[in-house]
C-alpha cells in the first residue's frame, strides 16, 4: 500500500505539469499574433520547451523508478 500512495504522490504532479503543457500551448497558439507584437512570442516558446523537456524527465524517472521497485 505504502508504494502505490508514493507512486500516485509522485505521478499527479506530473500528470499537471502535462496538462499546464496543453494549456500554455493552446494560450500561446491563440495568442501568438498579440504575442509577436511585443516580443514575447520567443519567450514563451522556450518556456514551453522547457516545460516539456521537464515533464519528460520526470516520466521517465517515474518509470525508472517503478521498474526498479522503489515506487
């Protein structure tokens, strides 16, 4: 019992960081106009790269994790 409370207490944060992904992407593609206009667009780009390559990690130290036993 006590892994599966540590496997969900590490894999909700996750789960958010994938959705603040969807939600960040869609705002910057229905803005990206307004975002060109005052040079944020750039900005925003690398911040979602980020946030991917982040939420990537972290999915693959969970899996890393689960399949070792740890969690």
């Amino acid at each position: 019992m006590k892994n599966k409370k540590i496997r969900v207490a590490w894999i909700i944060p996750n789960l958010f960081c994938y959705l603040m992904f969807i939600g960040f992407s869609t705002f910057i593609v229905l803005n990206a106009e307004g975002l060109q206009e005052i040079s944020r667009l750039n900005t925003w780009v690398f911040a979602m790269i980020i946030l991917f390559l982040i939420s990537i990690f972290g999915s693959y130290r969970i899996w890393g994790w689960i399949k070792e036993g740890r969690i």
